[in-house]
C-alpha cells in the first residue's frame, strides 16, 4: 500500500520540548480518546513513563476506544510479558516490527528498524518526533535525561499522518484496513505541513529529497540540530555550498553523547565544514537526541530522522516538514538559547587536534558507511514481517485450562 503525500494547507502545530512538555500533552490526549489510537515507537520502557502510557491505554481500552500500538522488534525487545499481556488482555492490538531471536544473549538485526515515533488520536490530534516511551526522555527529572522533540498537530495534515500509521499496519497484513471513524478532522490554523516518510519500498529517498530542497533553497540561514550526524554525499555537498554563498550555516550536535562513536564520526567532518564557514556547536549539558532544523524565517522540520546512514537509507522514519513563520522563530530562539547556554563552539584549533591520526580512519569510516547501504542490498533480501500479539486467554495452554476447568 503505497501512501503520497502532498503539502495540506490550514494546520496548526505546537512544538513540544522534551519528554515532559511531550508526555503530559501525548497522555492526557489518550484519556481523552473516544474512538481509536494509533501509535508507532521505537522503544516503550517498562518505567515510569511506560507505565503511565501502559494506564492511559487500559483506560481507553475499558472505553472501547480501538487501539494499535506497534513497536520496533530490536528497539522494544527487552519489554517484559506482564506488561505485554496486560496490554493484549484488554483487548489493544499489540505489533511487533520485525521480531528477532536473541543470538548468544544479544538482540541481532540491528538494521531496518522501525525507527518512527507517531501517536494518531481519533484522527484529529496527531503528534510526530523522536521521542521514545522512557523515562530517559525526562531530563528534568535526570541528569542524562536526553533533549529531544516532539509536535503537536491538527488540521487536514493528521489524514496523512493515519494514513501513513495504517498503511503500514496494512503491508504487513495486520489489519485488512483501518476501520471508518466518525471524527474529522477541519482547518485550524495557518501552517502548510507534509508529511514525509522513509521506508524499504517507494520512499527510499524522500525525506533526504525534502531536507536537500529547502537547503538549496536557503538564502539566510540554516540551522540543524541533530543527533547522530554523518550524512549523505549529497546533504554534506549541499550544507558546505550553502554556507559558501552566504547562509548563515549553524550546526548543533552533539558533545556529550549516549553513543561515543556517534561523536567519532560527525567530528571527522568538522575542519571540512569548518572551512567552508559553517558553525559548529557540541551540545554538553546532556545527550542530544532532536532532529529539528529550520531554514530562513519559515520552513522547519521535526521527526524521527537522524542525518546518518541508518536513517537516510535503512530505517523506518518520519518526519514532518512545515512552514510555519511564528513555529520557525519559535525553534530559532529555543536553539539560540541552547547555543548560547549550553554549548560550545567547536575551533579550527578543537577540530585539528589528533587529526593527524584520526585522517586516514575517518576518511575509510565516512565512505564505508556511505556505500554500506547499498552492500547490504547485495545480501540476500531481507523481508521485514509483523507479528501481532495474542491475548494469553487465547493462547493453546490458556485454552487447554479453560477446558480442563469446566
């Protein structure tokens, strides 16, 4: 089931700042919920934060409100079963992406993950980010609490957003269709949105495609904060010509990273972009986990999607792009304020230092990796399945003791 999608003009978005702006607003519109929730994660944790999302559901599961939860086989694999039957006990659809045995202890199938974090209610509210279901998203509560975004949305955009969550129930034969629901959704406000995936089939490209448009397309400045950055051949071209003719090129990445190889590969980069007058900040108050960025005075982008190989050509992701002047200025002032607070600012002095060894490694890591997708391509092809969970009550075993019980 192939999903295209256009800009929507007449919506309004709401930019959520780290889990706590994100995780009170995503909750309170599930108990809230009347008719059907639809979400998509990465990752639930069994914590604080799973276990209020775990209540909010059971709670619209006993008001016979339809629910699909579908989370990542790789990312979710160590969620525990009394969650799990609690969750399908009630009567909410729960899908697995492409579950994998353990292998020796270790969760294998690292790549083709599905990596997208969307939450649909009753098809008129919808949020879209990269924000996980854990409490490592509460950096209020924890000193490696991770920055991280989300955004809150209404308007014509939540059709596409529903369409793209049930489409992807659909392909791998979860669900024959998502059922008719009686709410729509109206024109609410004045941002044109589009919604752009990545996936394995007819969006290969497009949120790569989006990202180089509004850079070529930049006349004053550009600004990326994003988590693990190692980008495409095309986007590391396009950033260096922007800068070269007079954007004002600023980049935030990250300096106190929850992956220290993630660092290794985006500081590689640094003197390159640096001499092309490009502005490079290290976030280092907490792991940076956003993938945010604006263009000029009115495109910006949210969404799941990191600048590296895995997100631009191996996983599942989305992102939303808007343009939006008062959301544009908005994201412009809360990351000026990071940069002037919270990060420092990477020298030619910083990003020569050792450079002199970590050359030649760098430059093998930076076209193994651009080429790694494509090498993957020549092993046998690896068919993505989802798996639905049953209810225990309609297990064998649990049936068997039924029976034996009557």
């Amino acid at each position: 089931m192939l999903v295209n999608f256009q800009w929507t003009e007449c919506n309004e978005a709401e930019l959520l700042i780290n889990g706590s702006q994100y995780f009170s607003s995503v909750f309170d519109c599930i108990r809230a919920a009347r008719e059907e929730i639809l979400i998509e994660t990465f990752i639930i944790f069994n914590d604080e934060v799973g276990q209020e999302l775990k209540e909010a559901l059971l709670g619209a599961a006993a008001r016979q409100v339809r629910i699909d939860v579908t989370v990542d086989g790789y990312g979710t694999a160590d969620l525990d079963k009394e969650y799990i039957t609690e969750l399908t006990d009630a009567g909410i659809h729960l899908h697995v992406y492409d579950p994998k045995p353990r292998l020796l202890g270790m969760r294998t199938n690292l790549f083709r993950r599905l990596h997208r974090k969307i939450v649909v209610v009753d098809g008129k509210i919808a949020y879209i980010g990269g924000i996980n279901f854990g409490a490592d998203h509460l950096p209020d509560k924890y000193a490696m609490g991770k920055q991280d975004y989300g955004v809150r949305v209404q308007g014509p955009i939540v059709n596409d957003i529903r369409d793209a969550a049930g489409a992807l129930l659909v392909e791998h034969q979860a669900v024959e269709e998502l059922p008719p629901i009686r709410t729509s959704t109206s024109p609410t406000g004045d941002a044109a949105m589009l919604l752009a995936i990545r996936d394995n089939n007819g969006h290969r490209n497009d949120i790569e495609e989006h990202y180089l448009q509004a850079i070529r397309s930049a006349t004053s400045r550009l600004l990326i904060a994003n988590a693990y950055f190692f980008p495409s051949y095309r986007l590391f071209h396009e950033l260096r010509n922007a800068a070269r003719r007079g954007v004002n090129v600023t980049l935030i990445l990250q300096g106190r990273p929850d992956m220290p190889w993630a660092r290794m590969f985006s500081s590689s980069l640094y003197s390159y972009m640096l001499q092309d007058g490009i502005q490079i900040f290290e976030y280092t108050e907490r792991p940076l986990h956003g993938k945010i960025a604006i263009v000029d005075h009115e495109w910006s982008t949210v969404g799941s999607s990191n600048l590296d190989p895995l997100s631009l050509s191996l996983n599942l992701e989305g992102n939303l792009f808007i343009r939006d002047p008062g959301l544009n200025q908005q994201i412009q002032a809360h990351l000026t304020a990071l940069i002037d607070h919270s990060c420092r600012k990477i020298t030619t002095e910083v990003a020569e230092k050792g450079r002199w060894w970590r050359a030649p490694l760098m430059f093998v890591s930076f076209h193994f990796l651009r080429h790694f997708p494509k090498r993957m391509g020549w092993l046998p092809a690896h068919v993505a399945r989802m798996e639905t969970l049953t209810p225990m009550s309609q297990t064998p075993n649990a049936q068997k003791n039924k029976r034996a019980q009557e």
